[in-house]
C-alpha cells in the first residue's frame, strides 16, 4: 500500500510533533468557513467583524479550526490514525496576516480494555507568542502493523 | 436575576430540534473541507486506500456538524435558520444580548460515509448559577449534539460549552 502509518510502539510520551507553520490570508478565512458552511458575517465580511465585533479582521471560525487540527494530527499519525476525540479551548481570533504555528505533543500512551491503542496530544495553535486555541486530541493508532483501528466497531470502539 | 426561568428548566435533559440532514453526505464537500486547510489524508483522495483501510470512502470526522449547518437560502425557508438552535434559544429566553462558545468536544463512533443521511438533536445537558466574568454578567450553558446515520448508529457527538452574557456597558455586539 502506498501510505505509512504509525503504530502505538513507534511513539511515547513526551514526543514532540513536528511544528506546522501557515500563513492566514483573508482566502483561508473565507474559504474556511464557506468549507464548513458557516456564513456569519464575522467569517468574510470586514466591515462587520471591526464594526459589529470590535475586532481587527474577520477571523477564522471554530468548526474550520477543528479541520485544521484534524489535519495536523492525521499528518502525523497517517491514514490509519482515527480520531477518538478533540476538545477545544478558544482563547483568541486568528486573523488574515497571522502566521499559525501548530505544535503538540505526545502525553499519553495506552492500550485500553478492549485492546484498542490510544495516544492523547496536547496541540496548540500560536501566533507570535499568543496561545490562540489549545486542543486536546484522542487518537487510535493500532498496536502493530496487524491493527487497524478503522475495523473497530461497536463494543470494540470506546473512544 | 437569580433562578432559571420555567421555560429554560423544561428545555434540559429533552431532545430538542430531532433534524434530518438536508443533503447526503457528498464527496464534493468533502474536497472542500480537505482542500480548506490543505488535508492530503489519502483515505479522502484515494479510493484505493480508502478501502483497504476503512472498507470504503469516509468524511472527515471533524465535518460532523457541517452536514447540518442549513443553506443561507432555500425556497422553503422565510428567515435564514441558525445552527445550534438551542444557544440562541437559550439567550432569547434569558435575555443575554451576547454569547460565546467557551470549548467544545467532539466524541467520534461510526465512521460517515458519502451517501450516508444524518440525524442530529441537540440535549441541553446544564445551565449555571450566574456568574461574573471579564466579558460581563451571565451564564454557563452545556449543549450535546448528537449525530446518527441512517441506520440509527451513532456516529458521534458534540458538547458545546456557552457563555451567554451582558456587557458592562451594553453597546451592542455579535451574536
């Protein structure tokens, strides 16, 4: 198969993510929240993000930043990795002109009691030296090269 | 002040707003989302890999609440719909002006495929005491989302945390 996943035993707590680096125009802000079908002004019209929002720019919405950290951490795991759960703390905007830094790390390690490999990251997406959103990610990843975590069904899944 | 209204105490613990996804979840979206924040995942761009490893083509889990977000328009709608009926509800009937969602968890179970029909309801779980904060004067509210297919499996589910406030010095604001 043309793809490579990570399996449980190739990581451990304290692994640091590679960072991802992404310059935000105005482009990704629209075209994030026409993606996700959320049509708020404060999503693509300036003159309402400053004039309603008191804001600087328009600024990027929550459910196109869940696809961002889902990208983040399935270039990491590859295909295999199937997200368990990710929980969000929104602290700040990010604006077009903002240069996003994801980074994450490894904290935990664990096979559960149906057997299934999870890895928890903590990720955070920065601009400058700002915390902007903070993400906690629960990812399976399979336990050897033989576990595939997208055949995990009912009672076999407890994310 | 004080105690929650009659009308926001009947709302917790009830499903509320059971809907029917509009459209088939549809690969096309899928593109958009993927190519949104440049996703080259090969489980959403390669049918091979799609079906060795989860038996099929999937949608990325985190667009679960995109195949529920209603179009600006339609033919039979009079006055654009909200998402997330309930947060809106909720400041309406508790008459805070201002809201924001404080964090959000997104649990996910069976895998959503093109072609799939998505059912959601939205369960207030709690409403807090009120409470001052920097933003002003309100309170915390816990919203679930709950998402299945159409063969009644779950496919996941959204906790939204909600913030419903007044400003200080009251000068309006986004909703």
């Amino acid at each position: 198969m043309s793809f490579e996943s990570r399996v449980l035993g190739d990581t451990q707590v304290g692994d640091e993510l590679d960072e991802l680096v992404y310059l935000v125009t105005p482009t990704t802000v629209v075209l994030g929240a026409l993606a996700s079908r959320d049509y708020r002004p404060m999503h693509h019209d300036k003159d309402f993000a400053v004039n309603r929002n008191g804001v600087r720019d328009i600024f990027l919405n929550t459910p196109n930043q869940a696809a961002w950290f889902e990208r983040y951490v399935t270039d990491w795991t590859g295909p295999a990795g199937r997200l368990g759960r990710m929980t969000f703390q929104m602290k700040g905007s990010v604006f077009p002109g903002d240069s996003m830094v994801f980074s994450g790390s490894v904290t935990s390690v664990e096979v559960d009691e149906v057997g299934c490999g999870w890895v928890t990251l903590a990720v955070t997406l920065t601009v400058g030296d700002e915390i902007k959103t903070t993400c906690e990610v629960k990812v399976a990843l399979g336990v050897d090269d033989r576990d595939n975590p997208w055949e995990r069904r009912g009672e076999r899944w407890k994310p | 002040m004080g105690s929650l209204p009659d009308s926001v105490e009947v709302m917790i613990g009830k499903p509320l707003y059971r809907q029917m996804g509009s459209f088939e979840v549809e690969r096309g979206y899928i593109y958009t989302s993927c190519s949104s924040v440049e996703n080259a995942n090969p489980l959403f761009w390669d049918d091979e890999v799609a079906k060795s490893l989860t038996g099929g083509l999937v949608a990325p889990p985190t667009m679960l609440s995109v195949w529920f977000r209603p179009h600006h328009w339609s033919p039979d709608q009079s006055e654009p719909q909200l998402p997330l009926q309930v947060h809106f509800d909720l400041k309406d009937k508790l008459g805070l002006p201002e809201a924001v969602m404080t964090s959000n968890t997104m649990t996910f179970y069976e895998p959503v495929r093109p072609g799939d029909r998505l059912t959601t309801e939205q369960v207030l779980r709690s409403v807090s005491e009120e409470k001052v904060t920097k933003l002003g004067t309100g309170r915390f509210w816990v919203i679930e989302v709950v998402y299945e297919n159409q063969r009644g499996e779950l496919v996941g589910v959204e906790s939204y945390t909600g913030f419903g406030y007044s400003r200080a010095s009251n000068s309006g604001g986004a909703r």
